[in-house]
C-alpha cells in the first residue's frame, strides 16, 4: 500500500506503490510535478499507449477493492442507525454520524468515478479521453479534506464506543470485504480502524497514478493539461494533510494475538557513550523501540538489532524543574561542517561530469562510495538540538536532532499515544527478536536522505534564493507574544534560516516581513509558530536557552513550477486551527550573481566605493563605517551574526535611507532589528557595480590561493592586495578587522572565521557579470570550484596576522600578479 512517508530528516515523499494491503516498494518519488516526458519513441512504437493501459487497468482493480472497503464500513450503519432510535440503542444518532462522517459521499464519488472508467479502459485506443475524469476527481478533495479533519475524532469515538459496548466492538473488529471479481476469496475481515484509514490511503495511490499517467501521456495529448491540473490539487492537498494525520498503516501481533501498529519510524542520532550512533527509531502503539542495521554479508537479508526500547507507559519527558544538566556533548566546528558540504558538492559536480562523458562504472562506484561516506559524517555530526527519552526507571536516552520541527514532531506522536490507558510490560528475548526482526518490513523510511540514494531521475532540488513574505497568522484563542521561523532542508536535514520579530499581546499577529533564504538542493519550506517565553527562569539545561512554545507548525513543497516565477506566489500552511499566509518567489543563483551599477550615481548601492568616498571625502564609505559600529555596539553577541537572514523590507528601507542621504539614518540604525543592519551591509557589497577586490585582480586571487609554497603564497596575496585601489583596500582592511573582532565571540554568537569567509567570501570576489561569464558553474552547483575559492581567499586574510595600510604600502615588493 503507499504510504505518506513522514520521515524526519526528509520533505513527505510518495512511497512506491507496493501491493495492495502492504507493499515494501523501496523507490520513492517526490510529490512535485513530473519533468516533461521524452514521448517521442513511445508515440511510433505505442508503448506510451500500452503503459497508460496497463497503469490504469491497474489502478481499476485497486479502485474495485477500494470501493469494496468504503462499501464494508457502510453496512453496519444501517442496522446501527436503525436501533439509535430504538429503547435500546447500541450507538447514540450522533456517534454514528461522527464515526461514518462522509463514507457515503465518498462511495458515491468513486462508484461514479469507476463507473465512468471501466468502460474506457475495456475499449483502449488512441482516441479515448480520460483526464476530465480525474480532473473531477481532484476537484472533489473538498469531501476528503472534511473526512481528514473529522478523522481524529472518527478514531476516538469508534475506540470509546467499542470499550462501552461489547457488541459494537465484535462489529468493529470483524468487517466483512467483498474480494474482488476475479478473486478466489469471497471475503476477507477487516478491522473498522484499518478501514477508516483507507480513504487517506487512497489520495496518495492517486496521486502516484497521476504521476506514471502523466510519464506515458504525450504533452500535446488532451489529457495532459488536465491530468497536470488534478496532480496539482492532489499534491496541495496531500501536503496540506500530512501534518493532520495518523497513519496506521503496519502492524505486527503479539503472541498474546494483540494488533501493535507501527505509527512512525526514522532515522535519528544517538548520543552512546559519548559517541554519536545512527539509529532507527520505531514509534509503535505502546512503545518506543531503537535499533541498528545489523552488518550482514552480502545477499544475506538485513536485520535490525534492537539497542533498548521503552514501554510508552514508562516513558517520560520531565519538566525543565526536573532535568539533569545533559552530557557534554562535542558539537563538530561549523568550519568542518562547511568544508564537508564543499567535498560533498565537488564530488556530485565530479559524479555528473562521470555520467555525461559516460565514465567507466567502477570508477562511477568509487565515486558514489565516497560521496555516500561523506554525507553519512555529515548526517551524524550535523545535529546538535537535543531531544531526551527517559525511563521511569531512571534510565536516559538522549538524541541530536537537526531542526526543532523534528523535535516537535516525534514529542507530538509519543504524547497523543499516551493519552490512551496504556499497561507497562516487559518483552521476553524472543517477543523481543519477533518484533525486531519485523522491523524491516515494517520501515516506512528506507534509504538515508543522502544524494547517493537518489534515484537518477529525483529531482535535485531548487538552488538559489528563495523570498518569503510572512504576512499574517489568525486561529490563536488566546492573546500571546507570537513569532515564526522558517526551515529548509539542505544536505539531508533541516536547517532554521529565518526568525519573524515577535508581535505582542495578540490573537492576530501581522508580521509583513521579508526574507531571502539561500536554498542548496532544497525541496522543502517549513514553517514554525511560537509563543514567545520571557521567564529567564525557564532555561533549558540541555542548550541553555530559554523554551519558547511552539504552537504550531506546517511545511509546503517547493515546486520549481510554481515558484520560479517573477510574481509572488501566496500560500497559506494551516496547524492546529492556526492559519498564516505567506508568499514566495524565487531567484534562481545566476541571477542572483548579476552586479548591475545604479543609474543614479548620487547614492552609494551601485556605485563605484572610489566615486562614493571622493564624494563623503572619507577613506572607508559612511554605510560601512555605520553598520560596522552598530553591529559592533550591539550585535556580536548575536547568534548566527551575519548568517540569519535580515527582514528584507528592514533592509530595503535602510538601503533607500543611505542611498537619499536620509538624516534619520542614525536613528533608524539605532531602532532597526541587527539582523536587518548585516544584511544591509552585505547588500551594499552584494550590490557594487564591480567586486570590493575588483575584476582585474580576480584571476590572480583565484591562482595565488592554488598556490602551495607557503612563502609563494604569502608574497603573492600581500602584493595583490597592494595592487588594490586605495579606497578598496582601506575598506577592505577595516571590514577584515571587523569581522576578525566578530569571530573572537565565537562562543557566543556561533560565527567562526570560516563561517564569516563563506558568508562574506563570494560576496567580496565575486566578479561582476560582464567578467564572470566564463566562470560562472552551474546553478545547481551552489558549492562550485569559484566559490571554494572565494571562500578560500577571504579566510586566509582573515586567519593571517594584523595587516596594516601603512605597512602593506612600505613594504612593496616588485613581482608581476601573474602566478
């Protein structure tokens, strides 16, 4: 059956489709839509025909049984709503509308639906018309959405009524499923929850159909608008669903014949003994279990080893008050972090080059086998937000977790099970190695979110920078202090980009504030509201810092097709009966790179810093200077100083008030959020007509960091930067000094040199456009060779003893740049 996979290091993906009632498919796609299909062959040999058939034939027989199943849950309700009226009724008028909420209607759509279809594929051609049939479909979803929101409670209710009445409880553990025509079974029993759940099932196996449909459709076919159409609703809706719902989807039983389902299951990191471990984590209906991957010879089926489990019963999150200060934890420097994803990137830019020029294979493996080593030291030592597990016992578990989305995620699942009566109890060896050894049929989440993974033809995600807008948010019950963060997935995991200011004392927060994300192969937008804590008693031991609430959370897949457009898109992520509105556009890198000079030369963005400083008769521009002092006065505490995104009105606003000569400027510095001030000097460098370290010398900035003689290296870089006009070096060495002061807080603000260097690094070299041409990569390669080495160049300055003006000028050394 497919799945919606919920793994946490990954966007929601569409699992392969496996068989009917439980396939183990290993091949994923992703839920955006599909690349034009390459038809031309199949249109002369008619194999695009044939597969449409095959795919839909199928799809008939799993919409048979899936009809079969919605009619299983409607003939109870029958006879059930004929005793509510009655002296002795088995489930009150209401209690059986809540549980049955909507299974007619959906009957009703899909006996339609298949009715309409049966006839078109039994007389296959080319002529036949399909799509308007799917494209009603999806268009129905609204029904769907009201069964999904009232599902829950449908669950719920359907448990408590089968705890109070024994005789609604032998119906709902034995619902009698017509097999199909061609079946040898006439029937087989199902239980009243697994059915509830299949409706949810059903959008997702459409949702796959519409996506091989659209593989084998030619796009000048009729159907193809139309069957792009319903995969779009399809994929809004599934999206806008995955964070509503409770999937039941496996179970294994006990020996004492007691159904356990698994609910959710990833892969997690592992703090053992001071050492990080990868672990897979299962979430089953009364316990938490972790396990390994056995190390099994080749060919031999793989099995899990389970390291511990909890009984759910046992399990406890204890209140800050009671937490032990957690272990030391060595968090890996941010530097080698970066210098991996550079690695990780060369290596895919080395792998597609393999694959163009047809490489031999062995040494395609090789290549693969190392970059999958790479990522796998990324996955393990890139988390550092920790999530604790403890026994009643007194035993402790402690994760690393790389967003706090996940966090929330798998604390949400474990507390909703725990609401129910549950029973401690102990596994015996061989309960336990039974329950163990299911494990890996059990899995939803197969492979690591690693690019070596991939399938050839996923989608690699979107490179460049993606604008979000965070207008509103409406639904709280309460007045509180509000703020949202934003998340993207890059390398495998998630990473916290962006953080709203926090508006006060409100049930309808109107944040309006602008942010540009920097995506690396990313596919994934999340979204998480908070209520804002300001008790400084409230610190959390594990990370000392102070727990805000998170109320709310969602996520969107960003859709290339939607997003790369000039205009904004606006969407709206609903959680918990919260609702905020947003927008997006997206840049894509090449056009983000573009330096165009201002046509107004009376300002400073888009102007040449010799023009600028001649006319403020000053060696280091104003801007600089400005933004330097306040980021200095007030913002080198900051974490993530420089990295965190500035709210993009804040630094237009700023950006006109420098460029107009604006009086107020200082006073807007002094009020204006410090995030906002780093982006606008960035902005100011980002936005000069050619590079603070110019076109001319870049090539030999590019050659003298390649250098490897040590003394050759030292007396080229010093005398490039001699060559510098005076105004761009004086600049340059004052920000050099700046930055250096900003990294002596590293403990604090979590910036080192090598994370300044990448921030600033392309910035600062990055050649204008009319320069660069022939050396920009492409767009998907975020981490190319040039920006390796822009990187490069900036660090070296700045890890290099106090440079000095006066003193680069009297120690002039007479040697060409040329390298």
């Amino acid at each position: 059956m497919p799945y919606i996979d919920e793994s946490p290091t990954m966007s929601p993906q569409l699992s392969a489709r496996g068989q009917e009632g439980g396939g183990d498919g290993n091949s994923s796609i992703s839920p955006s839509a599909p690349d034009e299909p390459d038809v031309a062959g199949e249109r002369d040999s008619g194999k695009s025909l044939e597969m449409r058939k095959l795919v839909l034939s199928d799809f008939l027989a799993s919409e048979e049984i899936y009809i079969n199943q919605l009619e299983a849950l409607l003939l109870p309700m029958k006879p059930l709503k004929a005793t509510a009226t009655t002296s002795q009724p088995v489930l009150t008028t209401q209690q059986i509308e809540t549980i049955f909420y909507k299974i007619q209607d959906l009957y009703e759509i899909h006996k339609e639906f298949y009715d309409s279809l049966y006839p078109k594929v039994q007389n296959w051609d080319s002529s036949v018309i399909l799509g308007h049939l799917f494209q009603k479909l999806a268009s129905q979803l609204g029904v769907y959405k009201a069964f999904v929101d009232n599902y829950k409670i449908a669950l719920e209710t359907a448990e408590k009524c089968s705890q109070s009445n024994n005789q609604f409880q032998k119906i709902s553990e034995e619902l009698k499923v017509k097999g199909p025509k061609d079946s040898k079974e006439s029937h087989t029993s199902v239980t009243m929850e697994a059915l509830l759940y299949k409706p949810i099932d059903r959008v997702t196996r459409s949702t796959l159909v519409l996506h091989d449909l659209l593989k084998h459709t030619p796009s000048d076919h009729p159907d193809y608008p139309l069957l792009q159409d319903a995969l779009r609703i399809s994929q809004n809706f599934l999206s806008s669903i995955n964070e509503d719902i409770d999937p039941r989807r496996t179970a294994v039983t006990t020996p004492k014949g007691e159904t356990r389902q698994m609910v959710k299951d990833g892969f997690l990191v592992e703090m053992a003994e001071g050492t990080r471990k990868l672990r897979h984590v299962f979430l089953f209906t009364d316990m938490l279990l972790c396990a390994k991957l056995k190390k099994t010879a080749v060919g031999k089926h793989q099995q899990y080893d389970c390291k511990w489990y909890v009984p759910l019963a046992e399990l406890v999150f204890p209140s800050l008050e009671e937490l032990d200060p957690c272990p030391h934890v060595h968090a890996m420097p941010d530097h080698d972090l970066e210098d991996m994803k550079m690695k990780i990137s060369s290596m895919k830019s080395e792998v597609q080059k393999e694959k163009a020029n047809k490489g031999q294979s062995r040494a395609m493996e090789r290549l693969k086998k190392k970059m999958f080593d790479n990522e796998f030291w990324l996955l393990l030592n890139s988390p550092s937000i920790p999530f604790r597990i403890h026994h009643r016992n007194g035993k402790s578990y402690l994760f690393l977790l790389s967003s706090d989305y996940e966090r929330a995620e798998w604390r949400e699942a474990i507390q909703k099970l725990q609401k129910k009566d549950l029973q401690t109890f102990v596994l015996s060896s061989v309960e336990l190695q039974v329950l163990t050894g299911s494990c890996f049929k059990l899995r939803t989440v197969h492979n690591l979110p690693v690019t070596s993974n991939k399938d050839d033809d996923e989608p690699p995600g979107m490179y460049g920078f993606l604008h979000v807008i965070v207008h509103s948010a409406k639904g709280f019950k309460q007045s509180a202090n509000l703020y949202c963060t934003l998340e993207v997935d890059s390398f495998g995991y998630f990473v916290s980009k962006a953080k709203t200011r926090v508006f006060r004392d409100t049930t309808e927060p109107q944040w309006n504030e602008e942010f540009e994300i920097e995506l690396e192969g990313s596919q994934c937008l999340r979204i998480l509201c908070y209520e804002k804590c300001y008790d400084k008693t409230k610190l959390n031991k594990d990370d000392n810092e102070i727990v805000d609430r998170i109320v709310g959370k969602g996520q969107v897949q960003l859709d290339p097709q939607t997003v790369q457009t000039k205009n904004w898109h606006m969407d709206v992520i609903e959680m918990n009966g919260i609702k905020v509105e947003f927008s997006m556009k997206f840049t894509s890198r090449d056009m983000s790179l573009k330096r165009t000079p201002s046509k107004k030369q009376t300002g400073v963005f888009g102007v040449k810093i010799s023009v600028v400083t001649k006319r403020e008769r000053s060696k280091v521009p104003y801007i600089v200077r400005q933004c330097v002092e306040e980021v200095e006065k007030r913002g080198i505490d900051e974490v993530g100083i420089y990295r965190i995104s500035g709210v993009a009105t804040d630094i237009q606003a700023l950006k006109a008030a420098f460029d107009s000569n604006n009086k107020d400027t200082l006073v807007m510095l002094s009020d204006m959020d410090i995030n906002a001030i780093a982006g606008t000097l960035k902005l100011y460098f980002r936005e000069l007509p050619e590079p603070l370290l110019t076109d001319r010398l870049y090539p030999a900035f590019m050659q003298g960091i390649a250098l490897s003689d040590p003394s050759a290296k030292e007396n080229c870089m010093m005398h490039l930067l001699r060559s510098l006009p005076d105004p761009n070096l004086i600049t340059f060495l004052f920000l050099l000094e700046h930055l250096k002061r900003v990294a002596e807080k590293e403990p604090i603000n979590k910036m080192s040199l090598h994370n300044l260097a990448t921030v600033f690094g392309p910035t600062l070299l990055r050649p204008s456009e009319v320069e660069s041409k022939g050396n920009l990569s492409l767009a998907s390669d975020i981490w190319s060779h040039d920006v390796m080495a822009q990187v490069q160049v900036l660090l070296y300055y700045l890890q290099h003893s106090p440079i000095t003006f006066a003193e680069l000028k009297r120690n002039t050394l007479y040697f060409s740049t040329d390298v």
